[in-house]
C-alpha cells in the first residue's frame, strides 16, 4: 500500500505522523511510504534520514494526498486537507470531531474513511493512542501552568513548590485518568499540594495507594469539586468522555469566586473543554483572561514537545498503521475490535455513537460496514 505522510500545517504543530523508524518498518512489510518534504523538520529528522529509512519525498502535499492510499497524521485535518481528501483513501489520525462541526463537514464531503487515534481502545478498556499525549500533556499542564502563574503573565505570582516558611500552591485536578495523575504526578514532584477528583472511588483506591497518600483524593460531587476550584491556584481540567464533547463542569458564575490570578489550563479542549469560558488557543496566543482567571486552553499542547511527543505516539501507531497497509480499513477493522473502535466516518456517513451524537448526525453503525 501507498501511505502518505504529509507535513502538519496546524499552527505550531510540529509532530510528524511517521518516524523514520516507522518508515522503515512499513518499507519492510512491502509498502511504499511517500513523505511531504520537511514534514519531519520539527522533530529533528530532515528529509535525508527519511530517504535512508525508505521514503520517498514529495515536494507538496497536493502530490503526497493525491498518490496516496492511506493518509497518516497527528492532527485532525485542516480544510485544506479535507478538499485533498477523496472517496476509497483511508485517514488515520486523531480527529476529537464530536464539538468541530466544520470537520466533521469536511471530512464528510470529502468522501474518505477516517478512523481516529482517540477512540481506538484495548483489552483492559484504555485508549492506547490517546495515552501517549494524555501522558505529555498531564505533565506539560503543571510546567504552563506554573508559567502561567507568574505575575508578568497574569497569574497570581505563586510558586507552586512553595519555599521554607512559605505555603505552596494549591493544584486542583479534575479526572482521575491518564491525563489527571500524570499533572498530579508532576504538581507533586514540584512540591504543590495537590487534591485529585474523580467519579470513580475504584480509581481514586488506586490513585491514593499509589502516591502513598502524597495527594488528597475527592469523589467528585457538586459541593467537591466547586470547593476545590475555589481553593486553588491552579485547576487542570483533564475530564475524558471518548468520543464525545467533554461535560462543562465550572460555569462562568463560578470564576468570580476563585482566586484573582488563579489559572485553569484545560487539557480537555480537544473535546469543547470542561470549563465554561473555555475556548481553544494556539501556541502563538496560548492564554486569555475571563474574569481575572487566567485560562490556558492550547488544543494541541503535547505539539510544543514534537520530538518527545512524536517518539511516543509512533510506538503506539505503528502496529495499526501496518496492520491497515496490509489489510486494508475494513479487515483490519473486522479482524480487530480495538481498531474498529476508531471508525468515525466513512464515505459521507458518521460511524462512531458518541460522535454522531455529539454533532447531531444520522449513525451508521460501524458493525453494519464490517459484517
């Protein structure tokens, strides 16, 4: 199969879809790998190592959607790519469609069949592609967040660590999964005191034992979570419904109570976000004010750490990526539950539940394409 990988032009989106790496391993199993020229730039790897892995390069991404069987990306499409896309070409990114209506649009029109990292799950009913950027961003929410805290950036001026004889921060976490205990995990290596909420009190069992009671666990009612908000000076959205628009926890009513210069970064933006008063920023302009809350609500944060980011995720995508150069969409997705899990459009038609629902969209279920 012809898998193209063309160069991301989200706004400081420097992650690539296949490492050299990668592109040997599919250039092994017979398939040939056409790489957009620069496309690897970001991460530290130029063309060269590219062409030593197998690729071959292509000059614009015209030429690189056009000959391509299988599109491999990090990013959900832009609309410039949407238009490239055709009917019997296969997208295998992620996608996070449910609250991007102009996408799923797109992508619709386009006539492809787009499978998402975010929804594909596992044995132990994870989400393997999603875990490795949950992973980075948990960890990259404290890192901003302390930045973001800093007076000269509108925060309240607190070191999340604290210093002998003075309190440290206050770090409030809202989700227990991946993205929620990597941000405590970093809070707490920072010295910050930290309280995780979550629905589950199976998950907040696992949590406690283990950070060996280092961070406070809250079930996360009404009355919890607002009392936690309200007291600290960093708040972590990192609240996960596959598939669908994330739940808007904390109105806008609610931010004139917290602390002036307290900062909510929402790791759930891809989603819609879990605060109100979030909506999505760059890289360029990562933060805004509401009510003297500063928000950080960057849709693509594990971009700003491409080589980190880019290494994770190819770990997790590879066996997919061959498994759909050598099948073909549809066995592998009928020979694999898991895969099947991420179908979300397919020719004109949304075939994932929470996605349709999310948008307002007639399903065809995805078991219908695969009997």
């Amino acid at each position: 199969m012809r898998i193209g990988v063309p160069k991301e032009i989200k706004n400081h989106e420097y992650r690539v879809g296949m490492t050299p790496a990668a592109v040997r391993e599919a250039v092994h199993h017979g398939h040939q790998v056409l790489v957009q020229t620069n496309a690897g730039q970001g991460i530290g790897c130029d063309d060269a190592a590219y062409q030593a892995a197998g690729a071959r390069v292509v000059a614009d991404a015209a030429a690189l959607f056009e000959a391509a069987e299988l599109i491999v990306k990090v990013k959900e499409p832009q609309p410039a790519e949407c238009a490239m896309l055709r009917r019997g070409q296969t997208l295998f990114t992620y996608l996070h469609l449910a609250p991007d209506p102009v996408q799923a649009e797109g992508l619709i029109r386009s006539g492809c069949t787009a499978i998402a990292y975010e929804t594909i799950t596992d044995d132990r009913g994870g989400l393997p592609l999603l875990a490795p950027m949950s992973e980075v961003a948990g960890r990259m929410a404290i890192q901003v967040g302390a930045v973001a805290l800093q007076k000269a950036n509108g925060g309240r001026g607190v070191l999340l660590g604290g210093v002998p004889g003075v309190a440290p921060g206050q770090v409030a976490v809202i989700g227990g999964g991946v993205v929620g205990t990597h941000a405590a995990r970093m809070a707490i290596g920072l010295g910050a005191e930290v309280t995780i909420l979550d629905k589950s009190l199976a998950r907040l069992r696992q949590i406690d034992e283990a950070f060996d009671g280092r961070i406070r666990t809250q079930y996360a009612t009404l009355d919890a979570t607002e009392a936690a908000v309200l007291e600290a000076d960093l708040v972590v959205g990192a609240v996960l419904v596959p598939g669908a628009s994330a739940p808007k926890l904390i109105k806008r009513a609610q931010l004139s109570r917290m602390k002036p210069g307290a900062v909510i970064v929402d790791v759930a933006i891809d989603q819609g976000g879990c605060f109100e008063t979030s909506r999505a920023t760059t890289h360029a302009e990562p933060t805004y004010v509401v009510d003297g809350i500063v928000h950080y609500c960057v849709a693509n944060m594990p971009g700003a750490v491409p080589r980190t980011s880019t290494f994770a995720l190819g770990n997790a995508t590879l066996p997919f990526i061959l498994a759909l150069a050598a099948k073909g969409w549809r066995r592998a997705c009928a020979e694999d539950r898991h895969l099947a899990a991420g179908l979300t459009v397919h020719e004109g038609a949304i075939t994932h539940t929470a996605v349709a629902q999310g948008l307002g969209k007639p399903l065809i279920a995805a078991a219908t394409l695969l009997a």
